[in-house]
C-alpha cells in the first residue's frame, strides 16, 4: 500500500487526480484510514509494533499529496501567467465622464450673461423666516398669497408658534417658496446701488408635469436712482437674446399683480412653429409665459430700512427649469430631477 501510494501521489497529473487519491488513503472510507481504524483492537504487543509504522503511513501520505499540491499549483500558476498576456496597444476604453446638469448649466448661463450687465451673484437660504419669505414683502400673515404659495412649513415654526417663543424675523419655520426673500437680504445688507440676481432652489407643495415640489429661480434686483420700468424692459430683453441666442425675441409685458412689486408685469415671450415644434422668437405662434416682474414696492425698499423716496428699483423672478424646458425642448419637468443617464445623453448632455 505504502509503495503504492507514494508513486501514485507523486504522479498525480491533475489537483482532481490528486484529491481522488487523497480521498482513497485518507477519506472516511480510505485504506490508511481504514489501518488506522484496525489499531483500536490489537494487543498492546501488536500495537507498540504496528502503531508507529501505521502512523508513519498516514504522515508520509500526507507530506506526499501537501508536495504534490504545492506543485501542481504552482504550475497552474505558470500556465496563467504564460497565457494571460496584455496587449498594450489596444485601444483603451473610455471611462463615463459626468457632465454639467442642464439646470446647472442654465444657471452658469445666467450668472455670465447678468455678469456682463453688471450684475453681481446673491444667495440666501433655503430655509427662510416668514417675514423675509413674506411679511417684508408685503404678504402681511393675513394676505391671501400666502395661501396661494402652497407653503412647506417646518415644524419647529408650528412649535414656536403653538409655544407663544415664535418671532417671525428670527424663527427659520419654512421652505422659501420664491428667490424673492433674497431681494430682502441683499437690501438690508449692502447699500445701493444694488444690481445682482440670484438663482436658486425653491419649494412649493406642487407636482404634476411642469411643476416639481423643488424648483428652480432666478431673481433679479436692481436698485439705484431713476430706475423705471423701461430699465426693466431693455434689462429683460437683453437677457432673453442672450440667453436664447436670438435677436428676433419679441416680449410682451401683461399688467399683473405681486405684492412686492407696483406696478406688477407678466412677461410673455413670442414663439413660432417651426416643423410642428415651438421655438422661440418671432410670435406668429403664440405666446409664453417666462417671467414675473415689477418696481420695487416703496413698502418693500422701507421694510429694508431704505428711503423708497431716493431709492426705487426693479425686480424679476423666472423659472430657472422652465427657462431650460423652452430652450432645449424639453416638454415634461420630473425627469430634470430623476438622475437618468439616457434623457441627459438624450437632450446632449452627457458624454
Ligand atoms: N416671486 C414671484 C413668484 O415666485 C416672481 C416675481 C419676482 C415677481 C420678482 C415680481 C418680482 O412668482
């Protein structure tokens, strides 16, 4: 047995080969296995003479299959080494490179084209007071537009209030419903003249095809000496060119009503069909609502502690994603927010 085992081990072509073998001494049922078994019923005479020489059997089988492994896998390694080559000149794959989102890339167009008019980036937060997100401008807590903002209130704002400790100046109690507070931080922080406009998100308990519960806008301000509504006009059409990279925008500014701003203009942007599709400029197809904008309510520049008798101003506030929705063509607001690759890559937006 001994003899056999110890060629055959040796030999073993294969780890299969090798494991068969080991099953066949060493397994449950194996033969050296079997001898060692035979120990337990012989003569103490029989076991001091035959013990050692069985257990040497079982050592040596087992040195010879640990050698015998050892082997083979290092060939095996060998063969893998020798077949694995790489070929460094093949083409290397290109790895997915993110881009700018479209929302983004709006707002990067808005800061440069602002930019070169003199206008200066603002921010404020998200979170906001009710008196910078209304009360200061001119949405005294009773006005129906509060209603209408389809507001998210926080509920440390619902404990102040029900606690009696609410202070509507200090206490951060929802979601800024429009950019609009911003006009608000920047007038009590910097003195005029004032240009800037600020993008940023915005939340509105709202969801359907054009409207996402978070949204995007820009605001504009300008406040200064001599500013009339014809600053705002020649301001809004500039942009709109820029932005639409067309000389033939035709605005409309249709009387409206904010309670910040007086007086108040929606403003309309001419579109024509164009193969079936809207585009914008001309206005043989119709009209569209982009923006809504205004002079500055006196209220509003006094609630900032400015003289609105030496000081007036303008101001608009635009849908930054419907601003992207109108130049790329773009019909339904959700997937904007939806991270998928294939409508990115699909309106060219990702490598
Ligand atoms: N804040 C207004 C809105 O969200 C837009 C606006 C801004 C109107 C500034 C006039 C002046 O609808």
């Amino acid at each position: 047995l001994r003899d056999h085992l110890l060629t055959a081990i040796p030999a073993a072509a294969s780890p299969e080969a090798l494991e068969a073998l080991r099953v066949e001494a060493l397994g449950k049922q194996g033969s050296v296995t079997q001898l060692l078994k035979t120990l337990g019923k012989m003569t103490p005479e029989q076991r001091q003479s035959d013990g050692p020489r069985i257990n040497g059997l079982r050592e040596a089988v087992a040195d010879a299959i640990a050698t015998r492994k050892a082997s083979l896998d290092r060939a095996a390694l060998d063969a893998r080494l020798a077949s694995e080559t790489l070929d460094m000149t093949l083409p290397a794959e290109a790895p997915l490179a993110g881009t700018v989102h479209p929302v983004s890339q709006v707002m990067d167009e808005l800061a440069e084209i602002f930019a070169d008019l003199g206008f200066a980036v603002a921010t404020g937060p998200e979170i906001e007071t009710d008196w910078h997100n209304f009360t200061a401008l001119n949405i005294p807590e009773t006005h129906p537009a509060r209603a209408m903002h389809d507001t998210f209130y926080l509920q440390q704002g619902l404990d102040a209030k029900a606690g009696g400790t609410f202070d509507e100046r200090a206490t951060f109690s929802l979601l800024r419903t429009h950019t609009s507070p911003v006009q608000i931080r920047t007038m009590l922080q910097q003195q005029p003249p004032i240009r800037i406009i600020a993008p940023g998100r915005t939340y509105r308990s709202d969801s359907d095809a054009t409207h996402t519960p978070m949204f995007h806008q820009v605001e504009g301000l300008v406040i200064d000496k001599g500013i009339t509504l014809g600053h705002l006009k020649w301001t809004l059409e500039t942009f709109l060119k820029a932005f639409f990279e067309r000389d033939d925008i035709v605005l409309r500014l249709r009387p409206s009503y904010f309670p910040f701003t007086e007086p108040s203009a929606e403003v309309d942007v001419g579109y024509t069909i164009e193969k079936g599709k809207r585009v914008i400029g001309g206005s043989g197809g119709g009209w569209m609502e982009v923006l809504g904008s205004g002079m500055v309510h006196p209220k509003v520049i006094a609630a900032c502690g400015l003289d609105p008798e030496e000081w007036q101003g303008f101001a608009f506030g635009c849908g930054i994603d419907r601003l992207a929705m109108l130049k790329y063509g773009m019909d339904d607001l959700r997937p904007f927010f939806d991270g998928d690759i294939r409508w990115l890559k699909h309106y060219g937006f990702s490598a």
